[in-house]
C-alpha cells in the first residue's frame, strides 16, 4: 500500500496495540516463522508457524501466507521492536479483500490531503500531523482495539470532533473542503476495475516475474494482481484510487518493456470490466 506523497509516519503512534488489526507484507519464511514490515507502521514484524494457521498439516504455505503481497494480520505481542502478528486468530471466514477495504480507505484520505496541500499550499505532512494525529488520539480512546474504525469512516462519522480539532490549528481555513471532499466521497458508487491480459515470455517465469517487479514499481494505490489460467493474468484495482486509463498505462508498460527483454516477453490486452 503506497503513502503517496506523505513522509511523515502515518500514525503517531511508534507501534500498535494489541489485537488491533494491521496490514502486514511478508518477505521470507524461515524453519519456524515469516519475516516481514507493517505497511502503517515502521515496525518489523514474525509470524509463528503455529499462529498462522489451526491446520495440523499444509501443503502450501505460499496459499496462507503469500509473500510480498498485503495481508490482514491481528498483533499479538508488541513489547519488542519486532512485532509478533497472528493469522489463525482471526475470524477463519475472514474475507481478506473486504477487510483491505479499511486500507484502501486510508489511502484515500492521503489523498485528500495531498489535495488539500496542492490547492492550499501546505506542506501535506505538517498537515497530517496537525490533524489526523489528533484526530487518531480520539479514535483509539473511544473504540478497543479489536472493533476500531478507519480513519476515514471516523472522520465521517465524528465531524464535531474534526471541526474542533480543525479550529485549534492553523488551518480551519481548510475544514469546509475537507468535508466537501468527504461528501463527495459519500455520493460516488465505487465500482472494482479488472483487467485481463496474456503474457507468454520466451524466457521462461524469470522474465514475468522480472516484468512484475518493474510494473508494480510504476503503481500507487491499492491492487490485486493475480494468475488466471493458461498465460492470462488478472490486475484488479478500486474506482476510488483508480482509473481505466491506469489500468491502460499499466498494459502499455508491461508491452514496452517485455519488448526490451531479452529474450522478448510479448504481453497482449484482452479487455477491462467494471463490477
């Protein structure tokens, strides 16, 4: 999940709570746990073999926790540097692309912040400090860990709190278009961008998966890119943070550069769905 433009920590807080729910991206899997980061926190992170699933065997670890892709985790420990996440605790009918809707959310408000601080010529993170910080202070204090709202649905839901928060700093001027931009969130359908394309590559997996690492370089909101069936492949992305014409420029990247491969990797475009 990309923070856009803001530098500064998304939460003020240093770690999480515990059994708060976090976005989670591994990276390996050792003999008895996973290494990786938190997404919204600068915090590394282990997941115990033993807490990522109640199954006594498996036969694909990759199909539990896939590496390098963001993953729903609920913070088990966090006294040390390392935070220790559990998987099997959750809710086993956990719908892991719901849920992600919470932080695709908080994507968004980035971006009304962004522009907020291109239109009024703030520095965006100076600006989150001043607000959101707060504004997440409140949160944590009226809500446990375990049934927290995002960010956004609190600042939809609070706004005599955010009007106050607003006023106390210097940027009230700024309130009436945040909440326009809410608003406006409010009356527009999302709507879930798929599209589909082939990939056939003479040189074998290594140039897709080469041709991956470059394109997901190219990509700052929230997607799903998975395998179909045959050479077909599915990239998935929200109307919200996204757009048709991304969803094109991403096809037309991955063609241009397969064609700079050696050996070639052909890509074609197959079609674009809304649903």
């Amino acid at each position: 999940m990309s923070n856009l433009s803001l530098k500064c920590s998304f939460y003020e807080l240093s770690k999480p709570s515990i059994d708060e729910k976090v976005l989670a991206r591994f990276y390996n899997m050792d003999e008895s746990h996973f290494n990786g980061k938190l997404e919204e926190y600068d915090k590394s992170i282990f997941l115990k073999l033993s807490d990522a699933t109640k199954k006594r065997s498996v036969v694909s670890w990759k199909n539990i926790v896939p590496l390098n892709k963001p993953i729903i985790v609920k913070v088990e420990n966090n006294d040390s540097d390392i935070i220790q996440v559990s998987l099997c605790y959750l809710n086993e009918d956990i719908d892991n692309k719901k849920n992600m809707e919470q932080f695709t959310k908080n994507n968004i408000l980035i971006s009304f912040f962004k522009k907020l601080s291109v239109i009024e010529k703030k520095d965006i993170n100076e600006l989150w400090k001043a607000i959101i910080y707060p504004i997440d202070k409140y949160r944590r204090e009226e809500y446990e860990s375990n049934d927290i709202p995002c960010l956004l649905d609190y600042c939809n839901d609070k706004r005599d709190i955010v009007e106050s928060i607003f006023k106390n700093s210097e940027y009230y001027d700024i309130y009436t278009k945040f909440i326009e931009l809410l608003d406006n969130l409010s009356n527009k359908k999302s709507y879930r961008i798929i599209t589909k394309f082939d990939i056939i590559s003479n040189g074998g997996v290594k140039n897709t998966i080469d041709l991956f690492k470059k394109a997901i370089d190219t990509i700052n909101f929230e997607y799903y890119l998975r395998y179909d069936s045959a050479s077909s492949f599915i990239f998935e992305s929200n109307s919200i943070e996204s757009s048709d014409d991304d969803h094109q420029k991403l096809c037309k990247f991955l063609k241009t550069e397969g064609d700079n491969l050696n050996p070639k990797t052909f890509v074609r475009y197959v079609s674009t769905v809304h649903i």
